[in-house]
C-alpha cells in the first residue's frame, strides 16, 4: 500500500469516529450519562457531577459537591432527559439549568454574554 492510500485510509477512519461521537439534539440516555462529568468554563474545571441512572425527583438521581451551587444557581438533585439534551433539577423540582447535547460528550449551556457552561464526560 502506498502513503497516499495509507493516509486516506486514516483520514476515513478518523473522519467515521467524528461523525460516531457527533449527536447533536439527539435525546440523552440514562445509561449514555451514567458516570462523572466535569463541569467547565473558560477551559477550567469548576466542579464534578456524578449522573445515575436511578430514578429521582421527576428524573434519575445527580450527585455535585457544593462547590457546583455557585456556577449552576442552584444544586441539582437530579437530571432528566429534554429533546435535545438534559436539564439538571433542585430538590423542589425546578430546572436549575439546561444543557444542549452538542456530542456523546460534551453538552453546554448558554449563560449570557458571560460565556456558556461545558458539561464534558470524565474528570
């Protein structure tokens, strides 16, 4: 094989594991949001949130640190599934905030002219 064909070869299959991992406005599953995902802005970590798949408060059970209250206006209790991504609920049961599925990981959040709110898969 020749370095053109090698290289197209990988470009194919980089290019197949790009459009794998691209679900945009796709509805998010418990078991696709199992597990830790950080919580970013500005290329900082904020905190870390554990999502479950148990169901809780009107959708599956979340588990912040407190440190999450601040950059969330609230602490979340649980998650629940919307059409395009998730929102994250309080204990009373009011969305604390939304999140667009933007790929498998990586949701965001728009917060004004401040910027937006990363929700990336891992710690």
């Amino acid at each position: 094989m020749n370095v053109g064909a090698i290289a197209g070869a990988l470009l194919l299959l980089a290019g197949g594991a790009v459009a794998a991992d691209h679900e945009a406005g796709v509805p998010l599953s418990p078991s696709e949001a199992a597990g830790a995902w950080s919580l970013q802005s500005n290329g900082q970590t904020l905190c870390v949130l554990d999502f479950g798949r148990t169901r809780r408060a009107g959708g599956f059970a979340v588990r912040a640190r407190n440190d999450c209250a601040e950059a969330l206006h609230g602490l979340p209790v649980a998650w629940a599934p919307t059409a395009d991504g998730m929102r994250l609920l309080g204990a009373d049961g009011a969305t604390v905030m939304t999140f667009d599925r933007w790929s498998n990981s990586l949701l965001v959040s728009r917060i004004g002219s401040a910027g937006d709110l990363q929700l990336r898969r891992g710690l």
